[in-house]
C-alpha cells in the first residue's frame, strides 16, 4: 500500500482532479469539474470583487442627432461646379419630345406662310383643338409664377433653441439640462447605470427618462464612442466614491414624436453652438465622436 501512495502524493494537482472527475463518485451525481471550471469561476470572482469595490460611479449618455433635413446651400465653387456640369448635359444631350414638337411646329408654321402647306394634315385631327407647344409653355409659366416655395429659413423658427424644425440644412444635437451635485449643467442625456443591465441599456433609459418621451432613435452600435471622467473635489470624496465616469452612445433620431413643452429643459443645438452650453473638459471629449454632417 505504501508503493501506491507515493506515486499518488507526487502526482500534481491537476493530475488528481482529472482522475477525481473520472471515478465513481462523480458518476453517482456530484458534478464533474476540472481545472478549466475552476480557473474560470476565480476569474468570475475575482472580476465581480473589482467592480464592487470600483471607486467610479459608472452612467451612460446619448448623443441623438437630427441629421439634416434639406440640402445645404452651396458654396461659390460648387454652384460654378453646377453651372459647368449643366451646361455640359445641355450640348451633349438629345432633344426632348418637347423640344421636337417644338421643331415640328415652327416647320409646319414656316409652310404656311410659305403657302406649301397641306391641309389634309389637319383633316386627320377632326375637331380636335390643335395645341401648339408654345401654348403649354405659356400655360407652365403662368402657373410658375403662382407657385410659393416653402422657405428654407424661417426666423422665428432658427432662433427657438426648443424646436426640432429649426436649422434644416444642419444636423442638431439634443442637450438635456440635469441635476449636478448642487446645480444644474447642461449635458447629453444621461442617467447612472444600475446592476443587471448593460451600458447600452442605460443610455436607452437615459432617452427614455426624458420629458418628450416621444422620441424615438436608432442606436449605432452596443459599443460606447467616448468617455469623459471626473472626480469629485477633495472634500466630497471618500473611498468608495472617487468620481465618475461617463459613456456615451451615439443616436440618430428616426421619429420625433409629438412637439416637447415649450418649458422642457431641452434644446437642440448645431455643432458650432454646444460650445455656448457645455463645459470646455466635457466638450473637449464630445467633440471628438460628433461629425458636422
């Protein structure tokens, strides 16, 4: 008996496990295990330790953004790039059916008044009237003139930072006005995240939590663009509670829903004009994932 111990007490531990989970006794019901179980279960432990003794306050922010809705103005250079391109169309192009009638009338004028015209042609029309194509130009000028473009630019509409119609040439931002420690910051919508969900799902509740619950927005990715830190100052601070940290989620907003109160603190701003709201740190570390499209 003596033999067969020492070869068992030199085995390594991993040895003994495999051939622990290959007898008998595992067989009879207690769950098999190995050292791959084991190793991943201490990483699992070790990792939920970590992140409950984490100093950071951990919240998730959207940034929405209203793409464009008509077609900027062009510059100088693109409308003398427009002129160039239709002028080009125009001299190699064909001659529209309009533009043909118009040739066959001026020719079937031109044999009139050269009295070699045959009047049998308008014997094959009956009593149908004759419209010249002159006549549907005239008639497509008169109702050019009544017609009334919507505007491009609406004053009263640019300047109400509240409204979603403003500035319909230029994406646009959505800010929130939150609770900050004693005051109240302008800010992307965000919210602190809470156990069981992901940071996605944060952001989510973050839009969802706003006063125009009416929004809704397709994320781009489950994967935060940004993250911007802070930490408290020295007199708040204690040791399960440093500062916080911020991921953001990028947005497009796909249904705006009903109009928001005129006393919502909300507001949609242009690229150019976040500056005036946000804080230079957190607008240093917003600029980098916001395109002015």
């Amino acid at each position: 008996m003596a033999a067969p111990c020492r070869r068992m007490a030199s085995r390594s531990l991993l040895q003994f496990l495999s051939c622990f989970s290959r007898t008998a006794v595992g067989n009879a019901g207690f769950r098999q295990f190995s050292s791959t179980s084991v190793c991943r279960a201490t990483l699992m432990t070790q990792s939920v330790t970590a992140r409950a003794r984490s100093p950071w306050t951990l919240m998730a922010a959207v940034c929405l953004q209203r793409f464009p809705v008509i077609s900027a103005d062009c510059t100088p250079i693109e409308q003398q790039f427009r002129q160039m391109m239709r002028q080009m169309e125009l001299e190699k192009s064909l001659l529209s059916d309009h533009e043909l009638r118009l040739l066959e009338d001026a020719e079937r004028m031109s044999r009139k008044q050269a009295d070699d015209y045959d009047s049998d042609e308008d014997d094959d029309l009956g009593d149908q009237e004759i419209v010249l194509a002159q006549d549907l130009e005239d008639s497509w000028e008169q109702k050019l003139k009544s017609f009334q473009p919507t505007p491009r630019v609406t004053a009263d509409t640019d300047e109400d930072l509240t409204s979603l119609e403003r500035c319909l040439a230029d994406s646009l931002f959505l800010l929130a006005e939150q609770q900050v420690g004693e005051g109240k910051l302008w800010l992307l919508p965000q919210t602190r995240w809470q156990d069981g969900e992901t940071l996605r799902q944060t952001a989510e509740r973050a839009l969802a939590s706003l006063p125009a619950a009416g929004l809704k927005a397709t994320f781009l990715g489950n994967a935060p663009c940004g993250v911007y830190k802070y930490k408290l100052p020295k007199a708040a601070r204690t040791e399960s509670t440093v500062g916080t940290k911020v991921f953001f989620f990028k947005a497009v907003l796909s249904d705006s829903g009903p109009p928001a109160a005129p006393n919502a603190p909300l507001l949609w701003a242009k690229k150019s004009e976040l500056q005036r709201y946000l804080k230079p740190s957190y607008m240093m570390a917003v600029d980098r994932f916001i395109l002015g499209l």
